[in-house]
C-alpha cells in the first residue's frame, strides 16, 4: 500500500471544501449506478471523477451485461430461463471462493436490473446472434457469452444465453456509459470532473467520515455524513501491483482498461483498513474467434498435443494457453475453417500435409500428426473422449491446405484484467482484515473483489453486471445509513 493512501485523523481536518451525505468515488459503470440509487433515495451526493468526463473502463469495454433469470429479450428470442437455472450456472462462472449470498442476491434481482437498464434508456434489441462470438457486432443482443454450452459446464447447469448487449453496432460500451452518465447528471448528484480522491478521512473510531481529494491543484476535504463509496477501477495498470499480487498477466501484452485502473481506490481502501481478496486472479483473452467456425479447429501447444476444448469461452482456452500451454499455442485450422480473426493472428504454417505442418512448426516428429488423426477418428465418430468438445463443433480436418494461427503469447495480442480489490460484502460493505465492516465504508466494481473469482470460469459481462448491480446496492445502502 500507497503510504501516500494512509487515511487522515479527521482531527486534523481545519475545514470542509463541501459537504454531503454520500461520497461516490469514480464515475464509471460502478459509480454512476451507485450514485443514481443514492441521489434517488434522497441523499445529498457528490460524485468526484479524476477524469474530465464520466464513463471508466465500462465505456471502453463491448457493453455486454450477464443477466438472466428470464428477461424480456429470451422471452422474445424464444428462450426459456429461470434464477434458479441461472444460479446453478453463474456459482460455476463465480468460480472457486465465491460468495453465496451474492450470487443468490446477483440472480434473482437479475430480471429487475434489466428493467431498471431499460428505464433509464438503455435500448436492448429482442433478436439473437446465433455464432459463437466475442460479442455481436450488429444490433443483436442475445448470445452465449461464456462455457454455458460446453463441457462441464453444458452438465452441471441447463444453457441459456445471458449475454445482453445494448442496441448499437459494434462495441456498446461508451453507449451505455452515456445513458447512465446522463441520468446522474438528471438525478441531482453533484459531479466534479478533474478530482482525484487521494486518502480516506476517519474518525476516532475508526468510521470513514470523508475524503481528500486533489482539485485544481489542491487537496480540499469533502464530508460525508452517511458514507463513502469507492468505484474507482481495478489495478491492471500497475505493474508493481501486477508484479506482487497476479505476475501471471505480466505477460500479456494489452491491458484491458483505462489509465484510471491504477489501484488507487484499493489503496484508499487499505488505507483505511480494508482487507483485499482474490488479487492473484485475472482474466485473460485471446481471440481466437470470431469466426466461430474457428471452434472447430484444434489448439495445439508446442508439443503438437491438445490442451482444450476449443469450443470453450475465450478466457477459458486463453487461460489454458498460458498455464497447461506455457504461452506456446497455435490453432490449426484446414482450408474450410480459416478465416480472418476479430483481433488479427498471424498464419505461421500453411501446408498441404499434417506432416508437412509439423514440419513446419519445429513439434517433436510425428506428435502433432498423431494428435491430428486421433483427433480426426474420434471426429468422425461424433465424440471427443480428451476433452468432450460439443458436437456442433466436431468436425474432421480434412480439406487441405493445412493452416497454423499464431496464438504464442510472443506472437499474439493477450488482453488482460484483474478480478482482485477490496474485500466486501454481498451489501457492499468493506470488510477489514479482521472480516469486520468498515464503518461508513462501501465498494462496488473492479475495485472488489467482486461477484466472479476466476477468469478460467468467467463469462463475458459479469464484470459490467457485477459493477453496476452491486453499484446501485452500495448506493442505497450507504443512503439508508443513519
């Protein structure tokens, strides 16, 4: 921790720059739902925002939010689904060490968060992509974001596509991120672009009262009469963070958020006792696909064997080709599969011959020859016995030429974020290192340790449906504070 983040004895505080009952701490999707639910509830609440506009990682991002539970959009789309199908799933995506009681909570007010979305303007479009995809790039909604569909997901859980992108072309992101901006700059919320929080102020309690924050280059202290809520990003910017806590996606070569998710909120939250979770977790992403046809093909790694079902979601087989692959993969593909990747791979190989392929790539003689009959005999018998890919993509390589995509970690673009923060609970309250609430304290988005744990069992979305559900719970409780 920052020595720079060590809260201030609110003793020492001569005077206030402003006052108000809730502090919001960023203005991404985290902070602009918890201070909408604030301003709502008849706090007086004054969000600060380092930038010189509103919108964070979420605006940078595709936009999809993971909701189910049998929302408008599956209904149209044909789509039957329910929380407790939707439960059974995302306790699987949550991924080990998860939080129950959030879950639960996520879950069943999942319906009624896509109603509060579409009331503030939010437009979701009641059609279906069908491929498998990063996200749509069209004007649909509904897709399969995650290892809904695969193995051993497909049987523990029964599928249904929770997806929901927002009604734009192409990444929906800065869409969304203008509709809830707008609707704090409606609600009465007090927003101050270029103020960046600096240290928590506590009093002789221990309950955070305030903050000081540095604007126009000068710290002020701001009160808070009900409490404070951090929203200010995660840590993937960081490489002395990255370095000690997730060294693993030190090897990733394009960082998937704003320059404002530098750790500066977990460090105020240390600074005023919080314990952190979860801060050796990321996700990790290599688009491989679209097109989903590329599914089809085989992830090899250097020795030319199998490490995944390809069918699996980005982050799962990215995961996989940085631990079980040592960041030494490729896909092979025939000439029916190929086709230009979302996010450019280079073609290393292409020959007419399997042998000729592993020629080519250096693999030990006759393995990745091996790997490729094997494959190709239990493909055409329908099955997978290695790793159980569905059906739908099982398929033979059997149209030559023979093509190897680089996805090395050397060779390839590997995005990455951190799952780790603050350590809270399913109300929003941060928790010390003795797992107590911090008074006056609150924390939603990827400056938590939040709803998803593992980025091998992630689903596209949960990070923008964590934020901005658990956003508007820190806002309505921190309001109801007495």
């Amino acid at each position: 921790m920052s020595n720079e983040a060590q809260a201030v004895d609110v003793r020492s505080i001569d005077e206030w720059h402003a006052e108000c009952d809730v502090l919001v701490v960023g203005l991404g999707g985290a902070g602009s739902c918890a201070a909408l639910e604030a301003a709502r509830a008849g706090a007086r609440t004054i969000v600060i925002e380092r930038a010189s506009g509103g919108g964070g990682t979420t605006a940078l991002s595709t936009g999809v939010c993971y909701l189910g539970g049998g929302t408008r959009v599956q209904k149209a789309c044909g789509f039957t689904d329910s929380v407790e199908d939707m439960l059974a799933y995302v306790r699987m995506a949550a991924g080990r060490g998860c939080d129950e009681e959030r879950i639960r909570m996520f879950c069943e007010g999942s319906p009624e968060h896509f109603e509060w979305l579409c009331a503030l303007g939010v437009e979701f479009a009641d059609a279906y992509e069908p491929e498998k995809t990063t996200h749509p790039f069209g004007e649909e909604c509904l897709h399969y974001s995650g290892n809904e569909t695969v193995h051993p997901f497909v049987e523990r859980a029964r599928p249904a596509p929770r997806g929901h992108k927002p009604k734009q072309r192409g990444e929906a992101g800065a869409y969304l991120m203008r509709q809830l901006v707008a609707a704090v700059e409606a609600s009465g919320a007090e927003i101050r672009y270029d103020c960046a929080a600096q240290r928590g102020i506590v009093d002789q309690r221990g309950r955070v009262v305030g903050m000081v924050a540095r604007e126009g280059g000068a710290e002020h202290a701001i009160r808070a009469e009900k409490g404070v809520i951090l929203c200010a990003g995660g840590f993937i910017m960081n490489d002395e963070m990255l370095q000690r806590h997730a060294p693993m996606l030190l090897q990733c070569n394009y960082k998937a958020g704003s320059p404002a998710d530098d750790g500066s909120g977990i460090h105020i939250g240390e600074g005023c006792g919080a314990a952190l979770e979860n801060m050796d977790e990321g996700l990790v992403l290599n688009a491989y696909y679209p097109p989903g046809k590329h599914a089809k093909g085989i992830l090899v790694d250097a020795e030319g064997r199998r490490f995944i079902n390809e069918d699996a979601y980005i982050g799962r087989a990215s995961d996989a080709m940085l631990t079980a692959a040592g960041g030494r993969a490729w896909l092979i593909v025939d000439n029916e599969l190929w086709g230009k990747t979302q996010v450019p791979h280079k073609l290393v190989a292409v020959e007419e011959t399997f042998a000729d392929l592993e020629a080519a790539l250096a693999m030990p003689s006759g393995q990745l020859v091996a790997t490729i009959e094997a494959f190709n005999r239990a493909a055409e018998r329908g099955e997978d016995p290695l790793f159980h890919k569905s059906r739908e993509y099982l398929r033979p390589l059997s149209v030559p030429p023979y093509a190897a995509l680089d996805c090395t970690v050397d060779g390839s673009i590997y995005g990455a974020l951190t799952l780790g923060g603050l350590s809270t609970t399913a109300s929003a309250e941060v928790l010390d290192r003795h797992g107590s609430v911090i008074s006056g304290l609150y924390a939603a988005g990827r400056t938590t340790a939040g709803l998803c744990r593992e980025g091998r069992t992630y689903a596209s979305g949960l990070s923008i449906a964590d934020a901005t559900f658990f956003g508007r719970v820190a806002g309505r409780h921190a309001a109801a504070a007495e």
